[in-house]
C-alpha cells in the first residue's frame, strides 16, 4: 500500500498557480545600487534618445563622404583642416566641401559631415589632412536614438537584474528603480537528532544540512529571511512557531517530519494553523517523495524531506519554479542547457528520477556523465555541475541521446 496519495510534478505546479494566482508581490522603489538580484516591477522606458547627438566610434576625422572617394595612399584626398572638437563639449564647426574636423572617439560630430575616417588612415601636414581611404555615408557614426529612441522600452518587467541591467539603467538615467517586494521566508528545521553545524555529532545524531541548504537557496532566488530556527518534535512548539512564522511571511519551510513515523506529525501541525491545509501529502519524484505541499491563508507552507539530498531535488523540483514564476513573476528561468548523454541507465521507478551530472565539453559537444554514488548521497551534489530529470514515462536513457542540464547556480 501506498504511504501517500502520490501526485505529479506538473500537477503540483498546476495546483500551486491555481491557489496563489491571486498572490501579487507589492511593488519597492531602491536605489540602482541596491537593485542587482531584483525582479524589475514595470517596464524601463527610454526618457531621452541615446545618443542625443551624433557620436563618433572611433577617433579620427569627420568628413563629407563624397570628398574621399577614390582616395588610397598613392592618391590621397586632400582636406583643409578646420579645427577639433572638445570631448564631452558641443561644437558649433561645420564641415563644409573639402573640409575636415577632428572629433574623438564617443566625441560629437559637427553639422556637415556624414563620416569619420579613422586616423590610422591619414597623414597630417598642418593646415591639410590626407585622407588614404575612402569611407561611406554614415561610416564610424552612430546616429541620434541609435542606441536607443524616446518611448522604447528597454527592460521588461519581470526580468531578473543581472549585471549588464544596470550599466543600461545607468545609461538611461534610472537612480532608483520599482521592483518587487522580496519573498518573506521562513525555516523551521525540525529533528530530534539533529546538531549544530559546529558540533561534533554522536552516535544517532546528525548535522543540521537542510537549514543551511535551504538558506543558500532561497537567498540565491532573492528572498528575504524572516527566520529560521531548529526545533525539537514536540507537536505544541512546533505549531506555535509555525503560527507565528506564518503571520510574518510569504514562504514557510518545514525541514523534516514528512514522511510517516512516529514524530513525523509535519501534516497534522499545519492542518492546525488554518485553512485549507495541507493540499498534497507526496510527489512523484526520485529522490522527495515525501514532500508536503500546503497553504495557509495566503502563506504557502512546504514540508520537506528531512534527508539532504531529497530535500535539495524537492526544492528545485516544485518550490525553485513556484518562487520564481509563481510568485515573483520572473521571467527568468532556472539554468539550463542542452547536451549529449554520455551514459546509458535504465529506471523504472515510477517516479520523475533526477540524477546528479558533470558536464564536459568535448570536441565541442556538450555531454553529461554521471555522479557515482549511492541514491541520494549528498557527496553526490558537492561533485555534480547539475542535474537531469527523466521523466516517470521513460524507461531509461541511451548513449547519444539529448538531454536537458539544469545547472546548479
């Protein structure tokens, strides 16, 4: 008989939209500085058009294109010089017929001319520029809105803020941005046996893994820890820092008591705290079976396996997609990347298998061999570049055949 009534991953995730489809994070103003790792809230328009003048690429001299036609170093085009232009300055010279200006690079280029030329292809004698290669119209210019036009949105909301978000920012004038409010969450690791990540354990006892496991990725995602705490399995604690943990977030896990046991009581104490409760006692995956999926209010409560390894796939399985698209309205998705099996396995497990991998590129082929070791062993996750999911409809993976990575970040 089966420990629990056991439900798909999509069907999970499906559920998880349907009750917290209404859930929308509020929206914060913070500086640019503090913006990096932030889930933008409304699109980033362009106010100005950048460039607001027409800018020279390289540094050289800004000519009527038609003047150097024909030109090489044997014949040069002979111009008359007619002064430069200042970095950072407007200039108010006009390039007239058969004359040149010179204009350094990201310097304004003057009314008149429709080049540059790049100064490695000319000869200065004084008053006369010598111009050894001929240029098009518009060569080495970038035109006013170029880059960017007035109204054009650069950003879309519900990107996550990477590094190259915020010289755009910067560019077009944004010194504080709307994004969304960070996830509130909360970790209540529950065991009788387990310790301090300090300590020495004893026979029977075991380091806390999952409270530091947990922290890392929800501080990856850009959630903001409201708590965490380690506590015995004693059902009245338990119930009342669950309570309280609830009222102040938007995320609370619970570390340990999901499968069935005699302490493992995770179900009976969140069916105590509100309503509606627990809505899936058990997941189809390999490894995080015993994973608890629930609501309170509009708080959404997990229950996770106690073991490392399980409760690190049932994070990334179902709560990683949920903070992500659920309720962060991230556009982003996990990190993944196509490669070529390099090994052949059979299951049959009746469940979604994730299976640890290394990555190699070899002759330019991206391909994946497994991580040895024991099911579920947590040596497997220090070792491993990512992940692979087989789907419970599959029997197994051939050499050769195209698989889908998902990197751990």
């Amino acid at each position: 008989m089966e420990m629990f009534t056991v439900m798909k991953k999509e069907a999970v995730l499906s559920l998880l939209e349907d009750e917290f489809g209404h859930v929308n994070l509020e929206t914060e103003v913070v500086s640019i500085n503090d913006s990096l790792g932030r889930i933008l809230a409304e699109p980033v328009v362009a106010r100005e058009n950048i460039p607001d003048f027409v800018r020279s690429t390289v540094d050289g001299y800004a000519v009527k294109s038609k003047n150097t036609v024909g030109a090489s170093e044997a014949l040069p085009a002979f111009l008359d010089f007619i002064g430069s232009v200042e970095m950072g300055q407007e200039t108010r010279l006009t390039v007239g017929e058969n004359q040149t200006v010179y204009v350094p690079t990201g310097g304004m280029v003057p009314e008149g001319a429709d080049a540059m030329v790049m100064i490695e292809y000319t000869d200065s004698f004084g008053d006369e520029i010598a111009v050894n290669k001929p240029c098009a119209v518009l060569e080495n210019i970038i035109g006013i809105g170029d880059d960017v036009k007035v109204g054009e949105v650069v950003l879309e909301a519900g990107i996550y803020l990477s590094t190259q978000h915020i010289g755009a920012l910067a560019s077009l004038g944004y010194a504080n941005v709307h994004v969304k409010r960070r996830p509130r969450v909360s970790i209540i690791s529950t065991g009788d046996e387990l310790v301090s990540v300090a300590s020495i354990p004893k026979i029977g006892q075991i380091r806390d893994v999952n409270t530091y496991s947990l922290l890392a990725m929800v501080d990856d995602l850009g959630c903001e820890i409201v708590t965490n705490q380690h506590l015995k399995d004693d059902f009245e604690s338990l119930k009342k820092a669950l309570l309280e943990a609830e009222e102040s977030s938007d995320i609370v896990f619970l570390s340990g008591g999901s499968s069935v046991g005699n302490h493992d009581m995770t179900s009976d104490i969140i069916n105590a705290t509100g309503e509606p409760g627990v809505l899936v006692h058990g997941v189809a995956i390999k490894p995080g079976k015993p994973t608890i999926v629930a609501r309170v209010g509009n708080t959404a409560v997990f229950g996770l396996p106690g073991h490392p390894a399980s409760c690190i796939i049932a994070f990334k399985a179902i709560v990683e997609p949920f903070i992500q698209n659920q309720l962060m309205k991230n556009k982003q998705v996990q990190n993944r990347v196509e490669a070529v099996s390099a090994f052949q396995m059979h299951v049959s497990s009746g469940r979604d298998v994730f299976f640890m991998v290394k990555v190699e590129n070899k002759n330019g082929v991206q391909s994946v061999y497994p991580v040895n070791g024991k099911s579920g062993m947590v040596s497997m996750f220090a070792k491993a570049d990512g992940y692979i999911e087989i789907p419970m409809e599959k029997e197994g993976l051939e050499i050769g055949e195209k698989v889908m990575v998902t990197l751990f970040r």
